[in-house]
C-alpha cells in the first residue's frame, strides 16, 4: 500500500508540472483513488430494458470502483483515474430528472481533475454521454451508439474500442450480458489493456425498478485477480444461466409441470454436468413428486463421488424439503 501511495504521488507531482498546478494537485489526484486504466461498455437492451456495465482492467478487483448501476434509473461506468462519486451522484442526477448529458456535464463541472477522468453514463432511456480527458493516457478513446458505449484508456493500440463497438452492433438478439461480454472478448483480441489483465466485472439490473429492489439486480458477477480475467467472467456467466434453469425447474415442480422441470434440469445438467449440486437437487425434485426410483437412479451416482450427500438427503425430511413415505426414504439413502 505504501508503495502505491508512492507511485500515486510521483505521478500526481509529474502532472502537476505538466500542466502548471502543483498547488492544486493535493486536492486533485487522491490516493483512495484507484487507477482503473480499463476498457468498459454500457449498454441497454431495447427490448427488455435491462442494463448493464461490463469492465477489464489490469488493476485488482476493479468491478469495487468502476461500475455503478440502479434499476430504472441507469448505469455508469467511471475509470482512468477513478472518481468513485461519479457513480452515486450520477445515478442521483438522472433520478432528479437530469438527462445523462446534463449530468455528465454536473459532474465534470465541478472536478478540477476532469481531463485525467474518463466516464460514462447511460440512463433507462437509452440515452448516454460520455467523456475522455485530454490527459487520459492513450491509446484512449470512446464511441457512443444506439443504447450504448464504449471507452477505454491506457490500450495497446487505437483499435480497441471501435473493436467493441463493431462487436457490440454485430451481436444484436443474444442477451445482454452475452453482447457485453463479447464487445470485452473483442477489447481483448485487439490488445487491451497495455499492461494486461488481472480483473473484471459484469452487472446487469431490470430496466424498471420493481417493489423488490434487492432482486433487481440481475446479474452480478466479479473477477478479481486472475490470470484470465474474461476467461473466468465467461464461465461465471454459464454458470449464473444453468442455475437460471435448476430455479426454473424448482418453479415448474412447484407448478406440477413435471415435463418442463425435467426439460430445465436436462439443460443445467448438460451445460455442467459433473455438478453434483444440479444432479441432486434434480433428483431430490423428482423424488418429492413421486419418481422415486429415477431418483434413487441419480442419487445413486452423487453418493457414489461423495456420500455427504447421502446424509444431507436423511436431513431433508424434518424440514420439510422431502416428503415421501418411510420406505421411499430408505430407498433413496440406500441407492448405491
């Protein structure tokens, strides 16, 4: 930490000198603020509403500073070096009525560091502003489009984010998340980032609030060190869809849609299908609806790579999570 503390104060007094304003500079470069030199995009879906922020930097945990996001109100992404209350006090703007472009232009206004800043805000409409400082360390850049844009600072080459855009426009019909995803995979296959990469993140929320806010938030994924950041936020993401299909199999079995539930765990289970949580929950619904020995046929499978799971299924019934008959229970605990 001190060593950054240093490195944050060396680069401070060198803009200081490069611009004449050492006497401001105390005020200006903070070392609570993190150097996010990133690529990122903001994006909506037009037909859906959702909104989301995708970001990669060669910086640690950079999805804690970057994206800040609020259901039917918008999305901003603030990198280069970061000021972090660009996030809240922009999402705080538009809800005040302000339009993303008068609120970039408030934020801006009042930060004497404007031009080493790069932001991005997008509201529930569709519409976005963005800015690149003259002092952001090139290649640097963004492009705004229908419902989205992208920037990027600190890349190998001038490529990167009009490789994103293009990857962005050209992805259109798959889910958001996805298109996001895709326009960082195509930062990426340009050079990104001119130091590398060590995180990334993904946020996604409804295009109008609900009255349950804490679910509004669709997809919250985070990477914070690895080698293969996107590598990781990709699998995350397949992840995050083949549990989106075990909780559409626990509704349609909530339902009595017996055929649907087991379309939607044969789907969850052929995207991973070594993953014993998504066999046994699967065999566990089965079991409560009556197919016993199709059950007993999975457990039998489960038990036999780790048998904790044999007694976590003698726990179910006294709370309620396995109603079936004495004998029905020995056979699913005998299954071997």
């Amino acid at each position: 930490m001190i060593r950054i503390k240093k490195t944050l104060l060396m680069l401070s007094s060198a803009f200081a000198v490069a611009t004449g304003t050492a006497q401001s500079q105390a005020q200006v470069f903070k070392a609570e603020e993190p150097l996010a030199h990133t690529y990122s995009i903001v994006a909506r879906d037009p037909k859906t509403g959702e909104m989301a922020v995708g970001v990669q930097s060669h910086w640690f945990s950079v999805g804690t500073a970057v994206p800040w996001v609020e259901a039917g109100v918008g999305v901003v992404a603030t990198q280069s070096f970061v000021n972090k209350s660009y996030g809240p006090l922009g999402l705080q703007l538009l809800k005040e009525g302000k339009t993303a472009e008068e609120a970039l232009a408030i934020l801006l206004a009042k930060d004497e560091a404007r031009e080493v800043r790069q932001v991005s805000i997008l509201d529930s409409k569709g519409n976005v502003a963005t800015h690149t400082g003259k002092q952001c360390i090139r290649y640097a850049g963004h492009i705004t489009g229908k419902n989205f844009s992208v920037q990027a600072n600190m890349m190998l080459t001038d490529k990167v984010w009009p490789a994103m855009a293009k990857a962005f426009e050209r992805s259109e019909g798959q889910p958001l998340a996805e298109r996001v995803l895709i326009a960082m995979q195509a930062a990426e296959q340009e050079g990104g980032d001119i130091r590398g990469k060590q995180s990334a993140a993904l946020v996604v929320v409804k295009g109008q609030r609900s009255e349950q806010p804490w679910d509004d938030k669709i997809i919250d994924l985070r990477v914070d060190d690895h080698e293969k950041p996107l590598d990781e936020l990709a699998r995350l993401l397949k992840v995050h869809r083949a549990y989106e299909h075990m909780n559409n199999g626990d509704l349609a079995i909530e339902k009595g849609q017996m055929q649907k539930a087991m379309e939607e765990y044969g789907k969850a289970e052929a995207m991973f299908p070594e993953n014993l949580e998504m066999k046994y929950w699967h065999a566990i619904g089965l079991a409560s609806s009556g197919q016993v020995d199709a059950a007993a046929k999975i457990l039998r499978e489960v038990y036999r790579k780790d048998d904790n799971w044999r007694e976590l299924t003698a726990r179910l019934p006294e709370v309620g999570l396995l109603n079936v008959s004495k004998k029905d229970l020995e056979k699913l605990l005998k299954a071997k």
